[in-house]
C-alpha cells in the first residue's frame, strides 16, 4: 500500500468516523429533547453539555436494536459496500454516492425515531413513582424555600446554576406530565437526598 492509498484510506475513516458521530449525536439530541419534553421542559433551557447528548445517543444505541442495526449498516457500506461496488465497476461513481446518500438519509430517519422511543420511554420510567432510579429528595433548606415543602419529591437535575425538581406520578397516571420546579442553585443551601 502506497503513501497515496494510506492518505485516502485515512481520509475515509475520518469521514466514516464523522459521519457516525454525527448520527450518535443526533440521536442523543432527539432522545434528550423527547426526555426532557416528558417533563414539560424544553432541554436547551436545562444548559446541557454536548457529551451529555452524545452519552444518550451512545445509550440509546445499546437499548434501540433497530438503532444499532443502523449504524452496522451504515458501517459496512461505507467501509465495504459502496468502494466494493465501486470497483467492480457495475455502478458509475453517481449511482454509488446515491445508494450512500440514501443509506444516510434512511440512517437519519431511523436515529431520529429511535432517539423518540428511546427518550419517551426514559421519561416514562423516570417519572414514574415506582419505576423511578432518580434521587429522592429527604430534606431542601434554602432562602425562600418552604421548609418541607419538596420532601419525597424527585431530583431531575442537580447543575451549578439550578435544580430541578419534579413529583413523580403514580403508575396509574404514567402519561400525565408531573409537576416540576426550577429553583436557582444559589437559592438553596442544603439539599438531602437518598436513593
């Protein structure tokens, strides 16, 4: 293999590689988005980091299998199927970067609809009183916060800048969205949980 063809192999990872970020990116972003929205919160008021989306897109991969059969396929026919298809000739050059675009486009819709179950199904168990993994606040102190006032309800998320706060729902009402609060990080001067 010569320094040419290693430069266009390397070049195609980076690519492949690129490309398959992107489509765990997307459908971290899909499935955060969904997750939050069973909340009734829109996640780009929550202030979250890119590697947390890209953490739930790499979740959602192992819980969606139509998901991971996705990005198998769209492994192989970049890094096997289209040059393959390529060099033997039976289809020009157009018509192998239209089957990949295809593929990608078809990757796309696949990551987005997985990225919703995945989410709502998150959502649900997470709201959910008996399903529920997230803390359980014991006790909130702070300024203009009622004492005992968010005892037994659940932590959604605990950032520098706010905590979020929801009551879970009982299995009954799981499609009911709960209530949830937002408090100001700087509000709150203790705050207790337990698993």
């Amino acid at each position: 293999m010569g320094k040419e063809d290693r430069g266009n192999v390397a070049a195609a990872l980076k690519e492949q590689i690129a490309l398959l970020s992107l489509l765990v990116l997307f459908a971290g972003f899909v499935s955060t988005d969904t997750y939050y929205a069973g909340f009734g919160l829109r996640y780009q008021t929550l202030d979250l980091p890119v590697d947390h989306l890209m953490y739930r897109g790499v979740t959602a991969l192992f819980h969606s299998g139509l998901l991971s059969a996705t990005y198998v396929l769209v492994v192989a026919w970049l890094a096997a199927g289209a040059p393959l298809l390529a060099e033997r000739g039976r289809f020009s050059e157009i018509n192998v970067r239209a089957i990949s675009y295809a593929i990608v486009a078809l990757s796309v819709a696949v990551a987005y609809e997985a990225g919703v179950v995945e989410g709502r199904k998150a959502a649900v168990q997470d709201r959910t009183d008996t399903t529920s993994q997230l803390p359980i606040v014991q006790s909130l102190q702070g300024s203009g916060i009622a004492s005992g006032g968010y005892e037994g309800w659940r932590v959604l998320i605990a950032s520098k800048d706010q905590i979020v706060l929801f009551q879970a729902v009982s299995l009954a009402s799981q499609t009911q969205i709960p209530f949830t609060h937002l408090i100001p990080a700087d509000k709150v001067h203790e705050l207790v949980i337990r698993r």
